[in-house]
C-alpha cells in the first residue's frame, strides 16, 4: 500500500487556569484543559490520526494515564510516532485539523499553530492546514466548558515514484 489516512479526535474539559495549550502553542486566557498532560487538544488528535494511519490502535494504547504527567508536553507524543511512522518508511503527504473552541477566538494564533505543527511533524507549512470553529453556543464546546479537536493525516511511502500533484486545484 502506498498511502494511508487516519482520523485522530480529541475533546477535553475545560478548567479555571492560566493558558491553553493548542498545537504546541500555549494561548493565553482564563482556563486551561483538564488532563493527564497539558491537555493540547490538537496534538492529541494529531497524534491519534498518526497512529490511526499506522494502523497501531489509539492514543490510549500508547500514552495511558499510568504512562503521562500532569502538564507534560503533548509534543513529546508528536515526535514519538513522527519517529515511528518515518522509522516504518512513511511520510506526511498532508495534514488537515479543525479546532473547535468558543472563545478565544483562534484567528491570529492559527498561522503560528501551524509552522509548530509543520515543524514537529518535519514538513514543510504548506502540508498543513489549521481551520478554527466556534459551536455558536451549542453543547459544551458552545457554552465554554470543553474544547475539541479534528485532524486527518495521509501518509504515503517514502521512495514511491509518483510525484505528488503540486497544482492546485483553485484557480
């Protein structure tokens, strides 16, 4: 097989605090997210889709509770099956995230958030792409009590002869 796609999610609640972290990237504001780590919503979806392309089960498999830190970097998580999926001959075609967040909104973070994530995963910018939702009020990312994240990896082989299509499909 000479490319594969995986889905990786990730919700956590939110707390009073001093920052949260999204993407390797700690936003200021009044709360923080409630978890085993720093609780970066979006690298633990990224994370999971990596996995997911790899075909060696979750995030959960991998990073228990009994194997995580209170407020140890979600990144360390990111270059370890980065390191795993170059290891077993793939690379990242592309990457595509949403966060799901009400407040703050996300506009002037998105582009930093994304040269991190290019960054960790070792690609260039160009192969991510980051897009922010809001929940117009609705269920608990709505009314500000949660935070949630999407993301979709394709990887392909290393040393495949086809060239990737660099065109653009918008005028």
């Amino acid at each position: 097989m000479s490319a594969r796609v995986g889905f990786g999610s990730d919700i956590h609640r939110l707390e009073a605090g001093n920052g949260l972290w999204l993407g390797g990237i700690l936003i200021p504001c009044s709360y923080q997210a409630v978890a085993h780590s720093d609780g970066d919503a979006l690298l633990h979806a990224l994370v999971d889709a990596i996995i997911g392309a790899l075909g060696q089960g979750d995030i959960g498999d991998h990073y228990p509770e009994s194997k995580t830190t209170p407020g140890e970097a979600s990144s360390r998580f990111v270059r370890e099956v980065v390191a795993t999926s170059k290891s077993e001959g793939w690379r990242f075609a592309n990457v595509d995230m949403v966060i799901d967040l009400e407040n703050p909104r996300l506009a002037e973070w998105k582009e930093k958030i994304r040269q991190n994530i290019a960054a960790l995963l070792g690609i260039e910018k160009e192969l991510v792409n980051i897009k922010a939702k809001t929940r117009e009020g609705i269920g608990a990312v709505g009314k500000g009590k949660a935070v949630s994240a999407q993301a979709v990896v394709l990887l392909e082989r290393r040393g495949d002869t086809k060239a990737r299509d660099k065109q653009s499909i918008f005028p």
